[in-house]
C-alpha cells in the first residue's frame, strides 16, 4: 500500500512505516497534479503538513484513498467533516509538540529575565566600545525560580509548560474554564518520577499573583488579553503568546509595554502572519520568534512516528 507525504515526514515515521510493508513517496506533488498523481499511482494515505490542501476535490475525486493524516495540531487545510463523512480515516498528531511550545516558553522567558534578546541586538553593535554600560543595563536580571506562571488553557501544551515550569521551581497557578484539575507527572533521566495535582483558579487569581502570564488557548475570534485584563495583573509582569496571533490584542499590549505596566513580552506568533506590524518587531521590550514553537527535530520524529502507528494500526 502506498503512502504520499506530500509536505514531508521525518525518517522516523519512513522507517516505521516501511518496516510494516507501506511504501512511502516523499515527492511533492503540486496541489492541481495530485488527484491524477493519487489515482494513477493508487495512493491510499495521503499526509499533509499546512502546505497541501485536501478539500472536497480530492476527497470525492480519489476514490481508492482510505486515510488523510496532518502531521501536527490544525486541520484548516483538510475538509475534514466532509472526509469523515465519506468513510476516510482523518488523523493528525495533536500532543507531539506540546513539549517543544513548552520550551520555546521557557527559552523567551529565562531570555527575558536576563535581557538576553536585547543584549544580543546591542553587543554586536556596541559590545566592544560600550562593554561596561551594557553589562550595568543588563545587570538586574531577575530568576525564574520561586516566581509565580499563570498559565491560561490548561490543555496538552499548558501542562507542559507547567512542567518544566515545577521542575525549574516555579509556582504554577493555571486556568481553564474546562479543566478543574490535572495530573502532572515528572519525569526525570533516571526514571524517578513527581508527582503533582495542580487545581485550576479563576482568572481574576492568575492576573492578581502571576509574575508571569502564557496562553495556550485556541484561537477564540476575539483576544483574551486587551487592556483590561492588562490592567488586572501585577505591575512588572511577563506576558508569553506562543498560541495563536490575536490571542493577545497586540495595540493593548504594545501600550502596556511603553508604560511599563507589561516588563516586556515574548511574541512566537502574530496577529498579522506572515507580516507581522513592524511596530511589534521593534518593540525594545520584545523577544521574538517566527512561529516555531513545535518547529524540533524531536517533534518531527514524534510526529512521523504516532503518523505512522496510527496508519498501521487503522489500515492493516
Ligand atoms: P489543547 O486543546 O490541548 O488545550 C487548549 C486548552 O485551552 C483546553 O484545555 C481548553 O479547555 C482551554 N481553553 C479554551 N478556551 C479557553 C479560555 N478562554 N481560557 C482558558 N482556557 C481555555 O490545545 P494545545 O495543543 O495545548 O494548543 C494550545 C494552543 O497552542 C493552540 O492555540 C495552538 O494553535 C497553539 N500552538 C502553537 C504552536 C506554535 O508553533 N507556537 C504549536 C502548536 C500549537
């Protein structure tokens, strides 16, 4: 049975695949060629990231195709109801970059403490005739541990962040209208294992304690941080969004940074994407990324392999 990866697939998932008898092409097919491309050559697993799109054509078109698979978390490219509908398996790989967002949260926040996104936009510039001020201006940094991190969306990403947030010492404080309680789980190199249950609080608890605020909400059609939450939290806080652009009124937030309401912010996504407002860009205040908070290698792995253990599993 033939796979087509058209966006790409880690080796892992390749070799996974392979060894229980798929054959997997990683051409890609341009979207108007890959109706003929999957009959012709009987495709019957289609894998996509975000580039291929699978809409109603392809799905009422391709007869012998059984699966359609997202490697990672949305679906926007995929008619996937529709899919269902017609008796095609439709998977994706939610949980396997719920642990790189979570870092990417910590490398933005122990940056920001210590100044590290700006430093690194100054030293090449006055690092060698400006040593002695820099080192004074980066100078009082501040730790992470023994801090408070409220967390909003407590989902697979969330509890992630919360725990490398307890491992790093942090108080966690956690909200979401959905969740009451969960299980967080440790797990150190040498197998030993801790164990928390960290009970969700209102909102108003997390603007009023955290030192630091990050979302991990889904697009929600309108911001959940505008001015007046701003207005709710600690003076001096640290706000991560590594959720989706807009999650986060951008204007309300660059505001906040001027006055010095917000210390500064950690941007991995952006309401306008792919052109962000360059006013965000060059915010002194801000450390940023271009959306690549599930972007590791270890991800990829993961993803080509829960890819390819769900394949098997639902069409062997
Ligand atoms: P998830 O569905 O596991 O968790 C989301 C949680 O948010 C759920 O528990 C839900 O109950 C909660 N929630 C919904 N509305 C809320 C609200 N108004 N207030 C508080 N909580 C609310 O999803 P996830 O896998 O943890 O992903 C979270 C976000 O991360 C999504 O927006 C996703 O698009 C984004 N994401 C970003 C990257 C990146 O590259 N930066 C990568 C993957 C996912």
């Amino acid at each position: 049975m033939k796979i087509l990866a058209n966006d790409g697939i880690a080796k892992s998932g390749i070799d996974a695949l392979e060894a229980s008898g798929f054959e997997v092409i990683t051409d890609t097919v341009a979207q108007e060629a890959l109706i003929d491309y999957i009959n012709e050559n009987n495709v019957v697993g289609l894998l996509v990231r975000s580039a291929t799109k699978v809409r109603k054509d392809i799905i009422d078109s391709c007869p012998n195709l059984k699966l359609i698979g997202r490697g990672g978390v949305g679906m926007d490219n995929i008619d996937v109801d529709y899919a269902r509908e017609k008796g095609l398996h439709v998977i994706n790989t939610p949980a396997a970059s719920s642990a790189s967002v979570a870092e990417l949260v910590f490398a933005h926040l122990f940056g920001m403490v210590r100044f590290l996104f700006d430093a690194n936009r100054n030293m090449p510039l006055d690092g060698d005739s400006r040593f002695k001020e820099l080192k004074k201006s980066y100078g009082a940094g501040i730790e992470l541990r023994g801090k408070k991190i409220g967390i909003i969306g407590f989902g697979r990403i969330g509890r992630a962040v919360a725990k490398v947030a307890l491992g790093q010492g942090m108080e966690v404080i956690a909200h979401d209208p959905f969740c009451e309680s969960a299980d967080i789980e440790l797990d150190f190199y040498d197998g030993q294992t801790v164990n928390f249950n960290i009970k969700t609080v209102a909102i108003e608890e997390v603007y009023k304690n955290a030192d630091f605020i990050t979302l991990h909400v889904p697009y929600q059609g309108k911001p959940v941080i505008n001015k007046k939450e701003i207005e709710m939290m600690k003076d001096q806080v640290g706000i991560v969004n590594a959720a989706r652009g807009g999650v986060v009124n951008e204007a309300d937030l660059l505001e906040a940074l001027e006055s010095g309401k917000i210390r500064f912010a950690g941007l991995d996504v952006f309401e306008n994407e792919p052109k962000p407002d360059m006013k965000v860009l060059m915010a002194p205040q801000v450390s940023l990324s271009p959306h690549i908070g599930a972007a590791t290698l270890e991800a990829q792995d993961r993803i080509g392999t829960e890819l390819a253990e769900q394949i098997e599993s639902l069409l062997k």
